[in-house]
C-alpha cells in the first residue's frame, strides 16, 4: 500500500527505518515512533541520508500513540510477535491511519525456531507460538477484515546459513555455557533451527478521518 504523492507515513516500531524508507517518495514526511532512542537515532540518520521530513516519537505503542499526529499510512513491521496486549496495540494503529494499516511478521514466532533445541539441551517443551494466524484470527475479531497475503521472507540473517556464527548465537539463545560449543556445533549440523521463511503481511482500512 503506498501513500499518496507528498503523504505521511506513520512507522510504528521503526527501527532503522527499513518498513518506511522505501515509501519515499511518495511520502514526504515520515514519523518513527520506537522504544529505543538507539533505534531512533539511526531512524533520524537514515531518514536525513534520503533527504527527508521526519518526526519521532520515543516510547512505547500505545502507550505514546497520544503523541503521533495521524498519517496516510501506518506501517508496523516485525513488532507485533513483541507486544503482549495485542489488540489496544492494533486499534492505536488504526485509528492513525486516514488510508491504511501495513502490518507484516514472519508466519512463525522467531525464537519458535530454537524449540527443537530446547528440548534436545534441557528437555524444556517451548511453545510453537504465537503465529500469524493468530495474529489474524485477532484481527477478524476485532472486525478490521485485514488482507493476507503471505510471501518468501527477504535475505536471512547471516547466522542462520554460518555455522561458524550460528553456535554463539545459539549458544546465547538456549542459554548454555561456552565449553559446550563442540556438543552444540555437532548438534547443529544436525538439526539446522526451522527458522522463519514466509512473511505475512496484513493490511486493512484506518479509521482517521479524510480531509476534504
Ligand atoms: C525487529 S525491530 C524492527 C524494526 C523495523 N520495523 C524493521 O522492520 O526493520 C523492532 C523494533 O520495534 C521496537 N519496538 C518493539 N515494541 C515496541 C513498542 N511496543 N512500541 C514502540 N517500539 C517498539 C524495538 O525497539 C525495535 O526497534
């Protein structure tokens, strides 16, 4: 869903900017609203990198959603697995957006990846969600009659096809010590984690009004 010539974009949970960057142009203007000032920071940088009006907002969704003037579009990329009360959550992103809502996760929750794992090092059953079809199932509740389509994830994260970084990173995840890399790495080669392949993106109508 793109903004229209010279529109707003609401990107909630920004980041770097990756959701919201690519919208310019059309957009031009841009709010980021992220927890991280971090984050914000290279919001800010990508954003002046490509010229851009921005605005952000540091703090937590919905909690700052007071704070955000309404847009033409609201993206929320890769957040939503990271929010427990999901559904004020979604209705914040709703009513900000005059067009449309863009939400997009992976089909299965990332650390569901590590399950196999869990089991395997301390016998710990993990659970294989939340996935996307929950995520939908809240939304048809909640009457936003979303979109769905569902599409192969982009470039994976370079641990995930390097063994080499795979065992640190794995390491970090299941929480083992150090001395136990040889038994992981061997592990490992065996039982690659299923991480997430597909994307689910939602998109459904915002309720902010229409200028006339
Ligand atoms: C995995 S990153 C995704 C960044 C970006 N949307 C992207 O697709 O590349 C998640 C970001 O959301 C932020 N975040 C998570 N929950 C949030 C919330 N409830 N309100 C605001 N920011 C949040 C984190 O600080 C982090 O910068």
């Amino acid at each position: 869903m793109l903004p229209p010539t010279g529109g707003t974009v609401l990107d909630v949970g920004c980041g770097g900017g990756r959701s919201s960057l690519p919208l310019v142009p059309p957009a031009n203007e841009l709010i980021g609203v992220d927890a991280s000032g971090a984050m914000l920071d290279e919001y800010v940088e990508a954003a002046s990198r490509v010229g851009v009006a921005r605005r952000t907002i540091h703090g937590t969704w919905p909690e700052v959603a007071v704070q955000a003037p309404v847009a033409d579009v609201v993206v929320c990329h890769h957040v939503a697995f990271n929010v427990a009360d999901i559904v004020p959550f979604l209705w914040a992103l709703t009513d900000h957006a005059r067009l449309a809502v863009v939400v997009e996760i992976p089909t299965m929750h990332p650390m569901s990846a590590w399950a196999p794992a869990w089991q395997h090092f301390w016998g710990v059953t993990r659970p294989d969600g939340p996935t996307s079809d929950d995520l939908l199932a809240v939304l048809i509740e909640m009457g936003l009659d979303p979109e769905l389509s569902i599409g192969a994830r982009g470039r994976p994260s370079a641990y995930e096809t390097d063994p080499s970084t795979l065992v640190p990173v794995a390491r970090r995840r299941l929480c083992l010590p150090a001395e136990r890399d040889g038994e992981l790495a061997e592990w490992l080669a065996g039982h690659a984690p299923p991480f997430p392949d597909k994307m689910a993106n939602f998109r459904w109508p915002g309720s902010a009004e229409i200028p006339r």
